[in-house]
C-alpha cells in the first residue's frame, strides 16, 4: 500500500470520526438544551382572579388566572419568588395558606384597578376555635412578602365562638419553634382598613427573629396601634426592639 493510500485512508477514517462526534453532538446540545428548559424560572408570575379564574389554568396570562391564592403558592414552590396579580377583589378563603420554604412574593392590583384583599375569620383546623384567615410559614427558611398597590382589610371581632391564640390570627402566621429564621414584609401605597373591634396582627411570632416591617406610601387607622406584631403593646418604640428595622415610629 502506497504512501498516498495511507494517507486517504487516514482522512477517510477521520472524517468518520468527526460525522460521528457531530451527530452525537447534535444530540447531547439537545438533551442539554432540554434540560435547561426544564428548570423553572427563579420567577413565577401568577394572575389571580376571585371571582371569574379557575385553579385548573396555569395562571401566566390575565386570560387564564387561577382562582385561590393557595392554587398560586404552589404553582411558585420553595426557594422562588411569586409575582402575584390580583385582577379583583380577593377574600382570603382559607385560614391557613401555607408558604413552601424561601419564598418571597409581591402582591399587587392589576389592570388599573386597585384591589382589596379582606381577611376574614374562619374555624381553625382543631374544629374548636376560629382564627383569622392568613398565610403561614411553619418552615425554616426565610419569608419576605410585598404588598403594593392593594388595599389590605382586617375582619371585625365575631360576636360568638372562642378565638385561636394570637399566633393563628394574623396576616403573616409562623410558626413558634421551627418558623423562618428571618421575616420581612413591606406594605406599600395601599389603605389598611380595619374597624375599631378589629381583630388580628400584620405578623405572629415575630420576636423570635429578626424582622423587617415597612410601611410606605400608604394610610391605617389608629387602632392598627399594637396590631402590628405579635407580642408588642400600643406605643412601644421600635428602637427598643433589637430583632426590628422598620420606618414605624411607633409600634
């Protein structure tokens, strides 16, 4: 064999080996291409409507919002955040909305529109008292929620029935032992409604961690004084409460 059909056959085979590492190149770039596909966005934008959604839509289009804001945490999940956009009025429908671990949202009116959120009292899952309605982060972790543009509504005292202790009836509920180990929530240009017999805290077992509470651009009542946070009396200063950044100057 000459040294010329060496050399053909040498390229030949080369040629072959390259046909080869591109046709399994072309495979693993789509299988990579794939996968990347696959994992969800750090960023879930969640369309929400009370009163015209249904749980079974994916929520991405103000065409197709889902219906309960629970249907909405879940489709966001641990470690992401949720941008919540509330195409009605929104009357919180479940005493305990449970937040994965991580997990931070902003909630905020859609359409032109401002919203209401309204919390309201319900029984509590021990059948024998009732709490106001609220999410609650039981988890380790960290919660942050901004409320923007969304008018936040605190339910009226019932007349009857036994209410759960204080740590069950707030905006923000978590839990005692093993809740997030940082808190903060931000209340921006929005009115807090809430009458004078109101019942319920902005957040629960807050003094168990650090917390950042703000509250911006936005009007309440009076009797919002020492509803704020769990634990923490009318007038107290915030400077005197080492676990606290907030821009109230008085609690």
């Amino acid at each position: 064999m000459s040294l010329t059909e060496d050399i053909t056959g040498l390229v030949a085979r080369a040629t072959d080996l390259i046909d080869k590492f591109d046709a399994k190149k072309t495979g693993i770039d789509a299988a990579v291409a794939a996968a990347v596909a696959a994992v969800p966005g750090m960023l879930r934008v969640v369309y929400i409507d009370q009163a015209a959604g249904a749980d079974a839509n994916d929520g991405l289009t103000d065409a197709a919002p889902v219906k309960t804001l629970a249907k909405a945490v879940a489709l966001v999940g641990p470690g992401r955040a949720g941008d919540f956009r509330f195409l009605s009025n929104y009357l919180f429908d479940a005493a305990r909305v449970a937040l994965p671990v991580n997990i931070t949202l902003q909630m905020r009116s859609w359409g032109g529109v401002r919203r209401r959120l309204t919390l309201q009292v319900l029984p509590s899952a021990d059948g024998v008292t009732q709490e106001v309605t609220g999410f609650y982060a039981a988890n380790y972790g960290t919660v942050q929620i901004s409320v923007y543009d969304l008018d936040l509504a605190f339910p009226a005292t019932p007349v009857g029935g036994t209410m759960a202790v204080d740590r069950y009836n707030a905006f923000l509920k978590t839990g005692q032992s093993q809740g997030p180990l940082r808190i903060a929530i931000e209340y921006s240009t929005g009115e807090i409604v809430r009458p004078a017999d109101g019942v319920g805290l902005m957040v629960s077992g807050a003094e168990k961690r650090p917390v950042h509470l703000g509250v911006q651009f936005a009007t309440y009542p009076a009797a919002m004084a020492g509803k704020w946070l769990q634990g923490v009396a009318s007038g107290v200063s915030p400077d005197t409460l080492k676990w606290l950044t907030t821009n109230l100057t008085s609690l």
